[in-house]
C-alpha cells in the first residue's frame, strides 16, 4: 500500500489542480484524503471542502465529503494527530493507494504538531512538494526540504508549477532536490462559468440567459460610462461587478463582450438594464456583498475546477500527465 502526501510550497501554488492530475492519471484506482477543509462551497444546505467535493465525483469515490476532508484547522483547538490517523484510516476504506492533499501551505499546523509534514509522517507517507513561480518560492522550497530531513519520511521531489525557467531546476538538483515537472502556465484553467460565480457569491439570478457562460475575466465598474467603455472593449468575456444603482456602467457593459453582470449591494436593476441583458443573453446576478467582497469571492474561483466542467478536467489529467514524471510519482 502506498500513500502520497501532496503539499504545498506557497499558497495558490496550483496544488488542487496537480491533486486532480496526479489522481486521474494513477494507473489503478487511489483513494483521496484531505485532513483540513477549506475552501467551502454549498451543496444541499451542507457546507462542504470544495476539493472533496471535487474529487468525489472526478474519482467516483465512496463516502461523504466530511469523511474525505473532516477536520478545519483551528489554532486555539487544534485537531490531535492522532484524530487525524483515526480519519484517514476510515477514508481509506479497501484503497490500496491513496492520495493525501495538504493545505494552502504545508506549514499549516505547526504549532500544534499537525502540519503538513507532521501528518505524512503519521501516515507512513511519501512526500511531494508542488511550488508555483511566486517571489521568494525558490527559497521556501529549499527552506522547507530541510525542514522536512527531521520528519521520517521520504521527500520524493518537487513539482514546479506555472512554467519555472529551465534554470531553475538547474538550481534545485544542485542542492540535491529533485524536480519531478515543470507544468506550464495554462491560462484556459484560470476560465470559469456564471454558473460557478453563482456558487461563489450564492447569489440570486435576475436574468438567466447565457447561464454556461465562460468568463475570462473580472473588471470592476466604479468610473464613468465613458471612461468604463473604454477598458471594457479590451476585455473579453468579462464578468463585470458593480453596484445595483448603476445603470449606465451595466447598459454600457452589455454592448460589449460580457459573459456576466454582478450587482453588488442588493439592488435590483432597472427594467431596461434587464431587457438588454435578455435581447444579448447575459446573465445577471445579484449579491448583497459590497463590490471588493464580491470581487475577492470571484477572484478565488480562479483555483477553482467544477467537477461538471468535464473538458477542464480532461484537460488537467492531460497537462500533469505530459509534464510529470508520473512513473516516478506511483512507479
């Protein structure tokens, strides 16, 4: 029985998306477990780890997603190791292979013996560390696989993710690290639906045309018309946020390429704002977040794979697999 710890060097590393990859392409059937829950998203009137949610159905895995991600991670009640043991022996089930997927950052827990680190050595597991190219991420790296020599566990190598210069896996071999992938940038992965902002701000839908719109990007309309029109021609498929008082940045965003209109604070349109938006199908959503609360809730989806978006995920399993020494992950 094998069990693969997959960590992160730095938040938004692109661990999620190398959590899916590296399970898709296991050449049998690998069970998944993820001690902290974080990221939430609805399902059912649950509040459920969108990851588990996630690998549940891209894995056709048994059990809930409480039993696949249990545990949040609470610095002034902190979780025993030994809790978290009990949790992923249960996650187990008959799995011969399973895939443990750490937090935003392997150093989660530390304090209370329950990071990253910490719990692949509770669990008998290898360790894959994955880095996305971010300032200062080189040296975390180096920093944390020799944190990682007073666990008892095997440090398999690294995943570089978001297309590292070829210098630097140069740099890591050097000091005895060994690189496993270097993934490119993808920016198609970065796309997401309506449908999925939807989630993401449990908004309520004015205008439903265009539901599987993809966006591409996010823009925030708060200046005039005529400045606003401007930026908005650049940007393509765009989800623009504004407040709900705003019909003249809406009416303007609906005669260029929008995938989506959020109106922020809870005020409803005006009728002709509406009527524009059936005549050129773009949905329209309406949240009681302020404009930046939205803004950050929709900038988060960023990480984000819907386990329905079944061409992203194909995507995903084909992009680790052409990238990742996959023979030296589960050889």
């Amino acid at each position: 029985m094998r069990t693969l710890f997959l960590g992160a060097v730095t938040e938004r590393s692109g661990k999620s998306m190398v959590s899916l990859g590296l399970a898709l392409n296991h050449p049998g059937k690998v069970g998944y477990f993820k001690p902290f829950g974080e990221a939430l998203r609805s399902d059912h009137e649950r509040l459920v780890d969108h990851d588990a949610y996630l690998m549940k159905r891209a894995l056709s895995l048994d059990g809930d997603e409480e039993r696949l991600a249990p545990f949040t991670y609470d610095i002034y009640k902190p979780v025993r190791i030994e809790e978290i043991v009990r949790a992923f022996k249960l996650a187990r089930g008959d799995h011969q292979d399973m895939l443990v997927e750490g937090t935003r950052d392997v150093l989660t827990g530390f304090l209370h013996d329950v990071s990253g680190m910490a719990i692949a050595e509770a669990l008998g597991a290898e360790v894959v560390l994955v880095s996305a190219k971010q300032p200062g991420s080189m040296d975390k790296l180096v920093m944390l696989v020799q944190l990682l020599s007073a666990y008892k566990v095997k440090f398999k190598g690294v995943i570089l993710n978001q297309s590292f210069k070829p210098e630097a896996r140069v740099l890591l071999e050097q000091r005895g690290i060994r690189v496993l992938g270097n993934i490119p940038m993808a920016p198609d992965l970065k796309h997401f639906t309506v449908k999925e902002v939807v989630y993401a701000l449990n908004a309520d839908i004015v205008v439903e045309e265009g539901f599987e719109n993809r966006v591409e990007d996010v823009m925030i309309g708060a200046m005039n018309p005529e400045a606003a029109i401007k930026f908005m021609r650049r940007a393509s498929r765009k989800a623009l946020i504004t407040g709900g008082d705003r019909s003249d940045i809406q009416m303007a965003a609906l005669t260029t390429d929008t995938s989506c209109l959020v109106l922020t604070g809870g005020m409803y349109p005006d009728r002709q704002v509406i009527a524009k938006a059936y005549e050129v199908r773009v949905p329209i959503l309406l949240t009681s977040m302020d404009t930046l609360r939205a803004a950050e809730a929709i900038d988060h989806l960023i990480a984000r794979i819907d386990p329905e978006d079944s061409q992203k995920i194909e995507r995903v399993r084909k992009l680790v697999a052409e990238s990742v020494d996959m023979n030296t992950i589960w050889g």
